[in-house]
C-alpha cells in the first residue's frame, strides 16, 4: 500500500513538474515575440543620428587638381529609420558623397547647404539631413603634379611554431603615380597600405589589400590595391662545426677550441644547400675580454636566420715562426 502511495505522489509530481516547465516555456516564447514585435515597431519609427562622409570631386579637367583648406570629412545629423541607423554602423551605407566640379567651377568655395538634396538622393532618399558640419569649405584649383611613390605594406604576422617566411615579401604594383596639387604630393615618400593582420601563419598567402589614401584627401590615384604574396614554408635546425679563423693570417696563433658549432634556422627546401665552405668565422680581440678572444661570424648563406655560435669566446695562444 505505501509503494502505491509513493509510486502516486511521484507520478503527480512529474506532472507538475511537466506543467511548471510548460508554462515557463510559453512566458519566455511570448516574452521574446512581445520582444521582437517591439524591436521592429523601434526600427521603424524615425531617428536622429549622427553620420560621417568624405567628398569625392568628379569631373575636373584632366590637367587639373583641387585641394580643399579644410577637412574633406563632413559630420552630417540626419533623421532616418532603426534601419538606417543600423546599416550605418554596419558600414553598408557608402561613406564618399559625390561633387560635381562642373557645378562648382566659378566658385571658391562650396556651400553644402546647397547640396543636401543631393546627397540625400546618393543615399536613394533613405534619410533626411537636418543638420551639416561645417556648412562651407573653400577649395583651390590649381595645374595637377604627378609623383610616382612606393607602397608600403603595413604588415603584422605570427607564425606558427615552426614556420617562417621562406623569402622575402613581394607584392605588385609596387610603386603608384600620384596626383594632385604641388602642396599636397611634395612631401609624400611613400603610400602605405592598410593594416594586415594575420595568424597562425603555415601556408603561403596571397592577399588584396587597400592603400591608405584616407590621410592625403587632395591625392588621386587609378591604383587603390596591391597584390601582396607572403611565402610561408616549415623551418627546421641545422648544425655545422666550423673551424676558427684569425683576421690577421700572417700572426702565429692558436684558438681552445680551435672549431665552434653554429646553428641556425633554415628552410626545409633548403637544409641540402648548406655547406661549410658557406660560413667563416673569426677570432678577435675586444677590450671587455682578457686573455680571451671574440668569435664573430663575417660570412654566412644568406639563406639562414636565427644564427647562433657556441662557445661565444676563446682561449688562445701565439706561437713564435
């Protein structure tokens, strides 16, 4: 009798179990559809929000080139949907407004204010500018300059353990023509790219990068990308004993030990290429040192790194000729 009792409350306690879990469920589903009804009724209502955009000048004479005094980056307040305002910090939403040079020519400066019904339409009339910054800028056009330049990638690799580069780093164009007014391009050395960042490097990469042109608004160019190729190839440990040689041949001397051991680091396509005639090492004096001389490496394949010398110094002795 008691087992049946207990078997009882056992069952109408996973009932109620049953129930409890039900009824949470269906809170949290009307609670998140009560959630996602709100959501969507906020991203349609309209919203002020702040917005940034670079100007692009179209249409300038071929030998001609404008420079603007101030910042070619306008702050804009515009009123727009949740959506919009989404798609804006998602980036999906251009950041360059257009400028037609041929509505613009007989000026010297370029009213924004006039512009705004433009810009709206670039943006397909998806938002309303209420408010831009600053509302003028002056400009200057003058003969266009043209100065051929190096690219400079922005490199930041880590390896895996065991990897290296196998090579130099290559990467095509590597040099761009630039245009623009004298001011602007005369101190320009180089046009660097964008920041390439990546990890865990074991296979070779070829990678389409940017130019960073957002630091010279005046500049143009036709090239905006370069080609860059990162050899990647596993690296192993090689060891050679090389005999110790004097700077000076003609003084009778005699080094303990008279070899030392180099090891390196080299490319396993490359382990075979390495030979002992490929390295010279040199014994020396140096004036932090007593009766004891400095090794130091003066020839080595340059298809190594890493390069290590053991013992670092040693004994010696001058013998009478």
């Amino acid at each position: 009798m008691k087992r049946k009792l207990l078997q009882w409350k056992q069952v109408i306690k996973d009932k109620t179990r049953k129930r409890y879990r039900r009824r949470i469920l269906l809170f949290f589903s009307c609670l998140l559809l009560a959630l996602g009804f709100w959501f969507l009724n906020i991203l349609n209502k309209a919203h002020r929000f702040e917005l940034s955009s670079n100007l692009q000048f179209i249409n300038l004479p071929d030998d001609k080139a404008l420079s603007t005094k101030e910042t070619r980056t306008i702050s804009f307040t515009v009123e727009g949907s949740g959506w919009n305002f989404i798609r804006s910090r998602m980036q999906l939403i251009s950041d360059t407004l257009i400028v037609d040079y041929r509505a613009i020519q007989d000026k010297e400066e370029i009213d924004l204010n006039k512009l705004l019904l433009d810009f709206e339409s670039q943006w397909s009339r998806k938002m309303k500018i209420m408010n831009v910054y600053p509302t003028k800028i002056n400009f200057v056009v003058e003969r266009k300059r043209i100065k051929k330049v190096p690219i400079e990638p922005i490199l930041n690799l880590k390896f895996t353990d065991g990897y290296d580069l196998s090579e130099k780093i290559n990467w095509y164009p590597d040099s761009v023509y630039i245009s623009g007014p004298y001011e602007s391009i005369k101190n320009i050395k180089s046009i660097k790219t964008t920041p390439i960042i990546l990890q865990n490097l074991n296979v070779n990469n070829s990678i389409d990068v940017s130019l960073d042109l957002q630091s010279f608004p005046n500049i143009n160019t036709k090239i905006k990308t370069t080609r860059v190729n990162i050899p990647v190839e596993q690296y192993t440990e090689g060891i050679m004993n090389i005999g110790i040689s004097q700077r000076n041949e003609t003084v009778g001397m005699i080094t303990f030990p008279s070899k030392c051991t180099i090891k390196y680091k080299v490319a396993l396509s490359n382990y075979n290429k390495i030979i002992q005639q490929s390295f010279k090492v040199i014994a020396e004096p140096d004036r932090n040192l007593k009766n004891r001389l400095r090794l130091k490496l003066i020839s080595s394949p340059s298809l190594i790194k890493d390069v290590q010398i053991s013992p670092e110094t040693v004994e010696y002795i001058i013998v009478r000729r």
